[in-house]
C-alpha cells in the first residue's frame, strides 16, 4: 500500500514534469540537468528560453517572455537559481533585445 501512495502522490509528478520538460524542449528551450517544473506553470516561446542546472518551477510559475517574433534568447536563468513560487511569475523584457 506504501508503494501504491509513494507512486500517486509523489512519482505520478516527477513523470509528468519530466515528460512537460520534454515536450518544451522539442519545442525549442533549451534546458540543463535536473529541472522540475510543476503543473500549472506556463510557458510560450519556448525557443526564446534557457534554463541552466537544478532549477525548481512550482505550481503558478510563468516563463512568459514578450510574444513576438525573436531569433535569440529572451529569458535566460542561471544554474540553481531557486525560482519557486506559488504565486505567478510574469517574466518579461528580460533581457534586452
């Protein structure tokens, strides 16, 4: 039963950020080791977006950058930065263009 629990309430979420981790990458972010991000969180651009190492994304959390055409980065965070928050983050204008 200890088991059946670990892997609904805990396991279930470390598969689903790895596979919406995987999905953002195919679409274009590019993203170090160890990240997690959180459902509920909300991303657009992904190509315009970097992630480093060990990097945490909580519930509410918004990689948002403005949503026009762009051939480099806008959003860049660094290794273990500790962006976590229940609350959204709207990230825009970044870095300059």
């Amino acid at each position: 039963m200890a088991e059946i629990e670990s892997f609904l309430l805990r396991k279930s979420r470390g598969v689903a950020s790895r596979i919406r981790l995987m999905v953002y990458r195919e679409l274009g972010m590019q993203q170090g080791k160890r990240n997690r991000m959180e459902g509920g969180s909300r991303v657009r651009r992904c190509s315009q977006i970097a992630i480093g190492d060990c990097n945490a994304f909580t519930q509410g959390c918004w990689l948002w950058p403005e949503d026009t055409e762009f051939a480099g980065m806008r959003l860049g965070i660094a290794t273990c930065s500790g962006l976590m928050s229940i609350l959204p983050i709207v990230i825009t204008k970044l870095v300059k263009t």
